[in-house]
C-alpha cells in the first residue's frame, strides 16, 4: 500500500522529491501521514477532494483485503 501511495503522490505533485509519507502500523489499522508542500496540495487534494477522496477509497479497499481499516492525513510544510 504504501508503494501505490508513494508512486500516485509522486506522479501528481510538483516536488516528489519532497514527499515524506510516515506509516503506523496496529493491528487493526494502518495510518499513513503525508507530509507535502503546501503549493502541492491543491494538487493531491483535487477539485471538491475528489482526488484524496479516492486515494482513501483505494487504500480502505486494499486494506479491507487485510481486515484491517487505513487512515491518510496530509500534513502540509
């Protein structure tokens, strides 16, 4: 999960180099904190954030293949 994040993030922003994504593991659930630059999060949030909207979508969908629940917080610099 945490590659397909990267790799989409990535992809979108203007400064990839910049991205810095931190995972926290329980059972139950994985949270993933990303951390961009503000000029960028226009970028990974979208119009109406449909586009963060659908990565969350994504990782609960992977995640619940795992029976666990995923979290994504972005954390502007």
């Amino acid at each position: 999960m945490e590659e397909f994040l990267r790799y989409v993030i990535t992809s979108i922003v203007e400064f990839p180099d910049e991205v810095v994504i931190h995972k926290t593991e329980m059972p139950d659930r994985i949270s993933f904190h990303v951390a961009i630059r503000s000029s960028d999060a226009p970028k990974v949030i979208g119009k109406g954030g449909s586009t963060i909207r659908a990565l969350r979508t994504l990782l609960n969908a992977s995640a619940s293949k795992r029976n666990i629940l995923a979290t994504l917080d972005l954390i502007e610099q």
